[in-house]
C-alpha cells in the first residue's frame, strides 16, 4: 500500500518541498529536483517514456536553477500539480511517484 501524505508545505525561500506521510517519513525535495523529475509526456520526451518510477538520483543531481513553485495544486486525492516559474504547468505528481523520488528521511 502506498503511503499518504499528512502534510504538504513549498517553502519558497529554502525552494524545498516538504511532504510528511502517515508513515512517520518526511520527504524533502528541492524544487530543481521536482522540476527536473516532471512526470509529463513533454518532459519524459513521448508516451513510451511515461510511467516508469520515480529517479530519486534526480532530486540529488539535478542543476541548480532559479526556477521556483508559483503554484501547487491538488489533483483528486492522488496527485499534485505544479504552476514552475517557468510556465510550465502540465506534470501531475501522483503520491506514488513523489513517494519513489523521495531522498533520504529528513532527521
């Protein structure tokens, strides 16, 4: 079964996301990391790209950038939706696929 978030908080000025699941485990992701691990058929380069897991290499290697969460957005019970900076909007982050990015628990 896979875990549910309890809470969800973007802190902007640390560019971090922080998700606490009913587990106990909190999740600390920086935004060029999510950024870079948009799960959208754009980004994963076409549909035979699409739904594989999460890399959570991507939240440890990704290139630093200045682009930041202007908005998130619930999608049903299942999923988050980022508004980037950039104008980027379509990637939907199931909590499935944020829970296989997650770097190491927050201590």
């Amino acid at each position: 079964m896979t875990a549910k978030p309890t809470g969800v908080k973007a802190d902007r000025s640390e560019r971090i996301l922080t998700i606490t699941w009913d587990d106990g485990h909190v999740s600390r992701y920086p935004f060029a990391g999510l950024r870079a691990a948009c799960p959208c058929v754009e980004c994963k380069g076409g549909h035979a790209n699409m739904g594989g897991p999460g890399d959570p290499s991507l939240m440890a290697n990704a290139p630093e950038s200045d682009v930041t969460i202007d908005k998130v957005d619930a999608v049903g019970g299942y999923a988050l939706q980022f508004m980037w900076s950039d104008g980027h909007y379509t990637g939907i982050y199931t909590w499935e696929y944020l829970r296989q990015l997650a770097p190491a628990p927050a201590e």
